[in-house]
C-alpha cells in the first residue's frame, strides 16, 4: 500500500514539474518522467537549472 501511494505522490510531482517545464520552454516530457523515476536526484537538478518564465507582452 505505501508503494502505490508513494507512486501516487510522485506522479502528482510529475505532472507539476512537466506543466511548469512546458511553460518555461524546456522539455516537460523529459523532466516530468526523470521526475517521477528519480526524483531525489532530478526534481533538485530541475530547480536548479530551471529557465525564467517567459514575460507576458505588454504591447
């Protein structure tokens, strides 16, 4: 039962990690399933080299 719901919790991470990647333009995909895979080691490397998010236009 732990199992499941530590896959649970990393999943949800995932899709949150993919969702911000894709707005950032970086690979969401990539990032997402390295996530849910290993994420001691890829959710740290993520906040780290992370891109700025792109600045609405004001035009």
């Amino acid at each position: 039962m732990e199992y499941i719901a530590g896959f649970i919790i990393a999943a949800a991470i995932g899709a949150c990690v993919t969702r911000d990647a894709n707005s950032r333009g970086m690979n969401g995909r990539f990032w997402g399933i390295s996530t849910i895979l290993v994420m001691i080691v890829a959710l740290p490397i993520y906040l780290i080299v992370r891109k700025p998010r792109p600045e609405a236009s004001s035009h």
